[in-house]
C-alpha cells in the first residue's frame, strides 16, 4: 500500500507544487520518517495530526517541510482557508466564504459532529478515503466533498 500511495502523490505532485498535509501524514509506518519524505514531490507543508508526534521526534522537519504548524491560514488569492488537522465549528474569516479543510475523521459518517459538516459546503475533508487516496486541489477537494456529503 505504501509505494502506491506514494506513486499516486508523485503521479498529481510535480516538485514545484505546494501541497499542504493536514495530518496522519505516517502512521504505523514500516520504513523510517525520511524513506517516505525523500520520494514524495512537492514543497511540504504540516498540520500536525495526532499521530504525527512519534515520528516527527525522530525526523529534520525542516529539510522535508516550509512549515509546521498545528494550524495554518492561507490566502489563495481567491480564497481565504483554514488549515487543520481536526474539523472546526467556527474559523477566521467564515462569515465571509472563507472554508475550513480538515484530515482527522477519514470517512466516517457517524460521529455527532458529521451532520454539522454534511450542512455546511464551507467545511472540506481531505482525507485520503474522500479523495480517491491522492492528493487534490481546491476545485476537485470541493467536489469529491460534494459527493461524499450526498452519499448517504
């Protein structure tokens, strides 16, 4: 599973794409912190998940990453976003369109906390389940969220 999650970041990833990691980027791994970050493209950035914590002890985050943080706001241009790892209720910027992408929850349907984010197109999952187990943008993140909403 490994070299094919790796394969599918490298197929969307050129070296020059931004990509923003929101979380659980290594869990259970069975190569070290480096072996995996040494084959991924892009220039890296980290919302750090709950599971993130064992190997980042053991890793030079600044030689793989621009930046670590628990939470991260960005500017698009078009659009302002908030960066976390865990879904949020509220965020900067939100009564103003701005959106809120999240890891955390992978694909469940069945926490209390899921009919909120089902109601609310402002709220994006980026987890690897919603996304086709590859990295996306923001267009094709809001449709593959679109989908996951609409398939109950």
């Amino acid at each position: 599973m490994d070299d094919t999650l790796i394969m599918l970041w490298n197929k969307y990833v050129r070296e020059k794409d931004t990509i923003y990691i929101l979380g659980d980027l290594l869990f259970r791994n069975t190569a070290s912190s480096e072996e995996y970050l040494e084959k991924l493209n892009g220039k890296k950035y980290l919302v750090v998940g709950n599971h993130d914590k064992y190997w980042m002890k053991k890793t030079d985050l600044n030689k793989y990453f621009l930046d670590v943080s628990p939470l991260m706001e960005i500017n698009t241009g078009q659009h302002k976003i908030t960066l976390c790892h865990y879904p949020m209720l509220t965020w900067n910027h939100v009564l103003k369109g701005s959106y809120m992408i999240h890891g955390h929850v992978h694909n469940s349907k069945n926490g209390i906390y899921f009919s909120y984010i089902k109601d609310n197109p402002r709220i994006l999952n980026a987890g690897v389940e919603i996304n086709n187990f590859r990295p996306v943008d923001l267009d094709k993140l809001i449709e593959n969220n679109l989908i996951f909403k609409n398939s109950i």
